[in-house]
C-alpha cells in the first residue's frame, strides 16, 4: 500500500469538491490511501507523502483559501511532492485555457519558495442558480474533462516516488 495523499481544496459552490473526490476516486483505484478535505480545515500535513491543493479562480484571482493554506504550510509543503489545481475556463477554448494559466500562474508567483510538481487547469462551472445579479444572467456551462481529470490523478499517483529537492 503506497503513502498517504491529501487532497485540500477550496470551493464556493461545490464543483471543486466534486473535482477534488473524483481525483481522489481514481487514486484510490490505483491502490493510494487518500484524505480530501477542505483547506480551511486542515490543521498540518506531517502525515502526508505528497499535497494536493485545489481552488477555482474568480474574477482572475485564485480562490483565497488554498492561498492560505500555502502560506499556512509553505515550510512542510517545500519538502513533499505538491500538485496544484485551478478550476476556471467557461470552455477548453485555448484562449480561455491560456487565460487561467495566466492567472493561476500569478497567484503561484507567491509562492516562490514552492515548486509544484504538477499543475492543472480544469474547466470551470457556472450555475447561474448559485449566483448573484449580475452573474445568474450567465449561462449554464460546465467545461470540466473528468477524462483530463482521472489522466492528472494517475500522474500525481507517481509523484510520491519521485525524490523532491526544496528550492533555494
């Protein structure tokens, strides 16, 4: 049986959650024991071989609870394998796609001292019924690729054996 992973994530209406569980589902498949928990609820990640942290993006800033929860556990994080995830595109149009690197990207520049293992982008959701004036005029969408979602699990299964050097 291999090492323990997390999974932290952070959601406002439910979809990263969704996200986070079905990355946890197919670890579990590959063998991995596997927490996923909220990132504001988790206390410290000693018992952890490999971190992931999941969050969507709004209005171009990364959701500010994995934020907080890599300025909370930044010292422990430099030293296991760290997958991140951004939750964000209306479509897997590449322009979109390349706009939420973009910013995702910016909100991982603050965090110079981490240096992901692994990054994703996924596609993000709209239910106009969750949201408030003016955003519930937007139409329903949901541009998330369980397929490219199981695909990042499995790679950040083998991430627990690689070695990981702390940035200087």
């Amino acid at each position: 049986m291999s090492s323990q992973i997390l999974i932290a994530y952070a959601t406002k209406h439910g979809s990263t959650q969704e996200v986070a569980e079905a990355i946890a589902t197919a670890l579990r498949a590959e063998g991995h024991r596997v927490d996923v928990a909220n990132a504001a609820d988790v206390a410290d990640v000693d018992r952890y071989a490999t971190v992931v942290v999941g969050g969507s993006l709004y209005m171009g800033h990364w959701h500010h609870d994995p934020v907080a929860f890599l300025k909370q556990h930044q010292a422990a994080l430099r030293h296991l394998p760290l997958a991140v995830f951004a939750m964000g595109p209306k479509t897997l149009a590449e322009t979109d796609v390349v706009s939420s690197r973009t910013q995702f990207d910016h909100a991982l520049a603050g965090f110079p001292q981490l240096e992901p293992a692994s990054v994703a982008i996924f596609g993000g959701v709209v239910d106009p019924s969750k949201l408030h004036f003016p955003f519930n005029r937007m139409p329903a969408s949901d541009a998330r690729d369980w397929s490219a979602i199981d695909d990042w699990a499995i790679e950040v299964g083998a991430l627990e054996a690689q070695p990981v050097s702390a940035p200087a």
